[in-house]
C-alpha cells in the first residue's frame, strides 16, 4: 500500500504527520532568533500537544507523555521572551501617539528593550539545553505505530469537548462580570484547547464547523486583554524600582503607564463582555456536537 493511499484512510496519521512537520519546519530559525518563527513554532508545537493524545495511539504511554512534556517546554521556554515582544510593540503604539516622548519616558523604554535583549538571550541557552533529540524521537515512533481508529479519536475529542466546554464555562460564570487577570488568562488557555481540539474535529470529520472560529475570535479578545494587564505590571514594578531608588519623576511617568495600561486591559474586559462570551462558548461547543453522539 502506498503512503499517499495509506494517509487517505489514515487520516489521523496523516494530521499527526503534518502537525510534526510544521514544528520542526520553524524550529531551526526559531533557535537562531526569528521572532515570527519563534512565534510560528510556539502555536504549531501547541497544536501539536493538542492533537498528541487525541489521535495516537496508547495516549497514556510513556512515548506520548513525554513528547507532549517536552512541547510543553517548547512553548513555555520562550514565553517571556515573546511576552516582552508584544510589551514593546504595545508599549510603542502609546508612546507614538503622544506628542513628545518625555526623559523619563526614554528611560523606561530603554528598560524595557534590555529586559527584552536579556530574556532572548536566556530563551536561547534555556531552548538549546532543551532535549529535542528525545522529542523528535518520541514523535517519530508515535508516528511509526500510526494514528489511532477514527471512533477513538472522536470518543477522546468529545470527551475534552465537554471536560474542558464545562471549565470554561464555569470558569465564566464564577466571574460574571468582574475582572479577575488570573482567571481570565486561565479561560484563555482552556479556549485556546478547544480551539486546536475543534480543528481536529473538524479535519477528521471534513467539515468545516464555527467552532474554531469562535473560539479564536474570544481568546484574541482576552490576548488583548492580558497583554496590557502584563504591561501595565511591568509598568508598575517599575514604579516602585524607581521609588525605592528616589527617582520621583521616574517613578510618577512609571504609574502613570501602569495606569493607562490598566485602563486598556479593563476596556477589553468591557467589550468582551459585551458579546457574551458564556453564550459565544456555548454556540461553539454546540457547533463542535455537544449533545450529539461521537460518531
């Protein structure tokens, strides 16, 4: 049998196979410091680990376990790094559109672009000292024993579908309309899941269902909103830097970033509000056949 007849009935070792080609594809200019393809590598690494233990078989084996512990790494090494990416581009969004960028306002991006020199050169060592060979390994005799029966397939995605739909939801519903950073970030994390999970479905099945996009449209909406929070804390931790060095300007400019930043966070947090985002989990679980068999 050939491999492209093989791929066809196999469709789940066809996407396992496709999945680990697109991590390995922008891993190498991921570890030279391309800042696209480290960006690139870090969602195709998560998809990855979603699709892992949905589709191979024996997801408990040790093989499996440990491939999605070390693309785990993969993703989370270069997480502070691409945090202090995005807090330099937000950061430069405010300071343009201001009339002059003050003293103080150069001192702090100053800071700022070390800390993101310092942390791209600790991503680096930290994601050389990372064992690729064992992960590339581990994938490769995941792969060598096939992707599992399609009805198992659908029987684990329905299975995550209602585990991690339910914590979503209740996640929001604790909430209700406060804003809590900790636990909106933990409901993106959990959507971001379902997401990769729904673009399982959805290959496996060949359909093309809403699920996918309204997950990713509501995790962008509460990327929006961690991004400022995060910054609005450097900003602050900042502040107290400059209090504790008797750098009062410094330290005023600082709290006054904190602030701004603050405010754009909770003004995400009002709009995601706005569209209901327990009803938009809700269609999106639906779209994705809760309450439907697997098969």
């Amino acid at each position: 049998m050939s491999p492209s007849h093989a791929d066809q009935i196999d469709p789940g070792t066809r996407l396992l196979r496709e999945r680990i080609r697109t991590v390995f594809m922008h891993l190498p200019q991921a570890l030279a410091g391309n800042e696209e393809r480290l960006h690139q590598m870090r969602i195709a690494a998560r998809r990855l680990r979603v699709a892992l233990p949905l589709l191979a078989q024996k997801p408990e084996g040790k093989r499996v376990r440990r491939a999605v512990r070390g693309l785990r790494q993969l993703t989370r090494t270069p997480g502070t790094s691409r945090d202090l990416d995005v807090m330099v581009s937000l950061a430069d969004d405010h300071w343009r559109q201001l009339d002059a960028l003050t003293d103080e306002g150069r001192v702090l991006r100053r800071r700022l672009l070390a800390a993101r020199a310092r942390s791209r050169r600790h991503m680096a060592e930290a994601l050389l000292d990372l064992e690729i060979a064992q992960l590339r390994r581990d994938l490769r005799a995941v792969l060598a024993r096939g992707g599992d029966v399609l009805f198992s397939a659908l029987v684990r995605l329905r299975e995550t579908r209602d585990r991690d739909g339910a914590r979503a939801l209740d996640l929001l519903a604790s909430l209700g309309e406060s804003y809590d950073a900790d636990t909106l970030h933990e409901v993106r994390i959990g959507l971001r899941r379902l997401r990769y999970a729904a673009e399982v479905q959805d290959l496996l099945k060949g359909v093309r269902s809403d699920a996918t996009r309204l997950f990713k449209e509501l995790q962008e909406r509460l990327g929006h909103m961690r991004d400022a929070f995060v910054l609005s804390e450097w900003f602050a931790g900042q502040a107290q830097r400059s209090g504790r060095g008797g750098q009062a300007a410094l330290c005023r400019e600082a709290r006054a970033l904190a602030a701004a930043f603050r405010e754009t966070s909770a003004r995400h947090h009002r709009d995601l509000l706005e569209v209901r985002p327990d009803d938009v989990v809700r269609h999106a679980l639906e779209e994705m056949g809760y309450g439907r068999t697997a098969a």
